[in-house]
C-alpha cells in the first residue's frame, strides 16, 4: 500500500501510478535526501528521541548507502517505491528493521523533499558559478593576447563600425559578471534550512532547527512552515539564471 493510501480499501490504477510516482526522475537526489536524513537522525537523538546506539546504527547504514549513491550504484528501476524518501526508508528497514522506521519520527516527505531540492540547487550553482568564473577567465586571457586585432563590429545585422577583437570578448566578460552575480543572490536567497517544517505546521518533537541548520551548512532556519513547504521560488530563480546565461 503507498504511504499516503491508508483510507483506500483498494490500491491505485497502474496509470495513477505512473503519474504519481516521481522516483524516475527525484532519484538525481538520492545523496541530497541521504545527507538530511543523517542530519534529522542527528537532531533526533539530541531530541532524545533516538537513542546513542540508534542513531550510530542509522548514519552508518545512510553513509553506506550515501557512498553507493554517489558512486551510481543504487538499482532504482528495481524498486517499487514511489519517490526518493520512501526508497531511502525503504533500504534503511531492510537493513535496521524497526529502527529504520524511527528516522521518519516528527518529518514529513513535504520538508523532506523543500531540503533536497534545496541541496541539490545550491550544488548546482556552485559548480555553475565556477564554470562562469572559468569562461571570463577565458575571455580576458583571449582578449589580452589579441589586443591589436580589428573586426567589424554589427548592429542590425550588417558590418557597422570597425572594433577590436579584444573590446568584443570583454563584451561577453561584462555578460557573465552578471550571470555569476545572479548565481550569486539565488545560492544566497536558497540558504535556509526548510527542516522542521513537518507537512506544514511544523512539529511537536523538540527539534533544534539551528542544530540541523548548521549540519547541513545552511545559513537560517526558515520562518514559516506553510510557505517553506510550498516555496519553489528558488528553483524558479535557479531556472531563470540558467536560462539567461545559456542565451
């Protein structure tokens, strides 16, 4: 039975289950979703809880898991599990028993899934940001050699005015200076921390959402569960950067 189908006598059609499950493609999050699961396990045992041994039982087998993920050896076409958390759930049973179970304790897949896509983001744009800083370097490098070369310079697609070739590529250093300054304020604007937030109204366990802030090294908490769980500003933001520096 899916985990949100408790009230259905009967299962869901196979086409509903094609629709729903989003695991063929959340599976890129795999290491995302392990790195705030053995922060959660942190601040559950910190909550009490967990307790020394369970938490140390948990992190071991989410590292295990986390080194298989990031090395791409984890079968997700054989599995029948419905989005990223539920597999990760999933492994860690099979591996602990009732102990796998506990991890989930005072979390929801909707803060769960706020949290990976965040980690996932800001991953990206720091591997972006350098590939941005590599091509101005690039540009002045090519600029700096060819200081003396003249091409002509078009506006309305016809040969206007004579320029340097330097003067041309320093165009394109002034583009992406502004492309990494976007990067910049969308890595700035995703660096709070949506855990805790629960499915929306946050949680009853005595959570330290500055303690889980700190392991996953982002820079506040979020302030409101309701939007934390809903806010996909910063993909929008992400997708936007993206698409200004591919033009």
């Amino acid at each position: 039975m899916a985990l949100w189908g408790g009230r259905f006598e009967s299962g869901a059609s196979s086409m509903f289950k094609q629709v729903n499950d989003s695991l063929p493609f959340d599976q890129v999050m795999a290491s995302q979703d392990i790195q705030g699961s053995i922060s959660w396990s942190r601040a559950l045992q910190k909550a009490g809880v967990l307790t020394v041994d369970e938490q140390a039982q948990l992190e071991s087998a989410l590292s295990e898991l986390k080194a298989k993920a990031d090395a791409g050896e984890l079968d997700f076409n054989a599995s029948s599990e419905e989005d990223i958390h539920s597999f990760v759930e999933a492994a860690l049973i099979e591996k602990l028993g009732d102990i796998g179970r506990k991890l989930h304790t005072g979390r929801s897949r909707n803060d769960q899934v706020a949290t990976d896509f965040r980690l996932w983001v800001r991953e990206h744009i720091a591997s972006l940001r350098a590939d941005v800083l590599g091509v101005i370097k690039s540009l002045l490098n090519v600029a700096s050699r060819h200081q003396e070369a003249i091409i002509p310079g078009y506006t309305h697609l016809q040969r206007a005015q004579p320029i340097h070739f330097a003067h041309w590529c320093l165009a394109y250093v002034e583009m992406f200076i502004r492309d990494k300054r976007r990067f910049k304020n969308n890595f700035y604007n995703l660096q709070e921390n949506p855990l805790g937030s629960g499915a929306l109204s946050g949680t009853s366990f005595n959570i330290d959402r500055n303690f889980t802030t700190k392991k996953l090294g982002f820079r506040v908490p979020t302030g409101n569960s309701i939007d934390t769980v809903s806010d996909r500003d910063f993909v929008l933001d992400f997708l936007f950067a993206s698409s200004v520096c591919a033009m």
